[in-house]
C-alpha cells in the first residue's frame, strides 16, 4: 500500500474517532455548564475540556479566568481550533478525499456531508433567544456528529475489504480511543473539587448503563476504574483499544522480526492486563501519565515506520 494511502486511511480513523470523543465530552462538559449556572462551579467542566486540548485557564489581572461557556462553544464549532469537533470533521473528510478510490462511496458521502453542516446563525428575536438557539444548536450538533461517527463505522465495517487500508483505519480510531481514555481516566485520578464524577466519566464513553448492569452502583471507585482501563467485554476500555491496536499491526507486519509499534504496544497491554488499575490511589496518575507517553511513542513509531516516506 502506498505510504500516502496508509496515512491518509490512518488519520481518517484519527479524525473520526477524535470528532466522536470529543463530541461526547463537551456534550457533557455543555450539560455541567448549564448546572453550574452562575455560582462559578464549573471546575469540573474546565477539567473535561481540558481532556480534549483546550489551555490552561489563566487568570487576568482581577482574577477572572476566561469564560468556560465560551471555550466551550469554540471546541464546538470553530474549525481554526485545532482540537474542536468541527476541526477533527473537517480533517477527516479532507484526508478521504485523497483516497476516494479505497473507501466506499457511502462512507465518503456520510463524511463529505457532515463536514458540510453550516453553523448555525444567529437569527432574530434578541441576544436571550439567540443564546438559547446556540445552546441547543451545540447539543444538536453535537448528538448528530456521534450519530454520523456511529454511521461512518457501520459503513467501514460493511463495505469496505479486510485489507491493509482497513487495518490502518482501525489502528488510528484504537490510538486516538485509548489516548482520550488515559486522559479522562487522569481527570478523574487527579481528585479534589475539579475533578468530573464517576458517572459523568463513564457517560464520556457511553459506558454508564453497561457498567450499572453489571455492578449496579457507581459509588465503587475501584471497579469505575477498573472497568474503564481493563473491561475485555466494554469496547471503549483502555485495555480493550490496546488490543485493536495490537491485532490491526500484526496484521501489518511483513516479516518474522516485530516492528518497534508493534513491540511498543504488546507492552504497554501486557503492563495494563497484569497491573491493577484500581491499585494504590496515589499511584494511579503516574502510571496514566506513563500509558500517555507509551502512546505517544506507538503514534510515533508508527509515523516512523508506515507513514513517514523520509527527505526529499
């Protein structure tokens, strides 16, 4: 497969995966918001936006952070943000469009038209209703970005050969997942008042009912966590995506010698399956910040391997 192919297919997965996890989490972080009202409670909000790339808030000379409802609306909709969910859809359909002739005309249509979706505008009827517009404009959006990222999955899963191009497609949608749990599941390691709750973490990755059918309670601190980094039968587990991973380069490799990705993984899912996640507390944020570095190495061996076609 061409270099050109393989990366264009690998950060369509990216992109898509990227747009749905990002959409789940500011559809959370938008319903916090609204909770918090004007009492200034919305630490829990700033922490799920800050899973998703968003800055550090910093204070101005009074004090004042900047306002979260606004960062909000930007990881929204505005597509000169790196990280927002209109950025990630545009993405996606830009890197598809150079590999038309691979993907299925269904899957180009479901991206090529949700890329396309305008903003919505302001209308009339006054600053309250225009507010109130954008408010549900952003669940709207939001909720059919998940809907068309279910879609494009279904349409991969279909139509499309269990080649090479199919495996670095799913290779990019188990990196991007397994980033963004590591980074919720540190958002909620990181304790204290800012920190999102147990069921907020689980609805990020639509795993609230499937945990309560199987342990009815979420008052278990150590079975939230557990669930969400080595769960085999929940998809979204991090341990879950490390396999994908796994299999999907094994698939790629040519010979009998393992390639540095494919090694760089087998280990970092070897130390999740053996190591306890709901272990010592305090141990738990280091040893999510070193699964954060182990992805970023397999991403750059990876790029390194497959995707860089070198000088010149």
């Amino acid at each position: 497969m061409l270099t050109r192919t393989a990366g264009a297919l690998y950060r369509v997965g990216r992109c898509v995966e990227r747009a749905d996890d990002s959409a789940a989490v500011l559809a959370e972080a938008l319903h916090l918001l609204a909770a918090a009202g004007a009492s200034g409670a919305d630490q829990p909000a700033r922490s799920l936006l800050a899973v998703l790339g968003a800055p550090a808030p910093v204070a101005d000379r009074d004090g004042r952070l900047p306002d979260a409802r606004a960062l909000a609306t930007a990881l929204v909709w505005d597509r000169g943000t790196a990280c927002s969910v209109a950025s990630s859809v545009a993405r996606a359909r830009d890197s598809a469009r150079g590999v038309r002739e691979v993907l299925s005309v269904a899957m180009w249509e479901c991206l090529n038209v949700t890329a396309a979706l305008p903003e919505p505008g302001p209308g009339a009827g006054g600053a309250d209703r225009r507010a109130e517009r954008g408010r549900a404009g952003q669940h709207r959006y939001l909720a059919l970005v998940r809907d068309r990222a279910a879609m494009f999955a279904g349409l991969a899963d279909s139509t499309i050969a269990r080649d090479d191009g199919w495996r670095f497609l799913l290779l990019g949608r188990a990196l991007e997942r397994a980033e963004t749990g590591t980074r919720l599941l540190a958002a909620r390691a990181a304790g204290g008042p800012g920190a999102p709750d147990r069921s907020t973490v689980l609805r990020c990755v639509g795993g609230l009912e499937v945990f309560l059918r199987a342990s009815g309670r979420v008052s278990d601190e150590g079975a939230v966590v557990r669930f969400l980094a080595v769960e085999r039968a929940f998809p979204r587990s991090l341990l879950h995506a490390l396999a994908l991973a796994e299999d999907s380069l094994a698939g790629l490799a040519a010979g009998p010698a393992a390639p540095t990705a494919l090694r760089l993984v087998r280990r970092a899912r070897s130390e999740l399956e053996c190591a306890d996640p709901a272990g010592p507390a305090t141990d738990l944020p280091d040893r999510l910040a070193a699964l954060s570095r182990d992805l970023a190495d397999i991403g750059d061996a990876v790029t390194a391997e497959y995707l860089d076609v070198g000088p010149g």
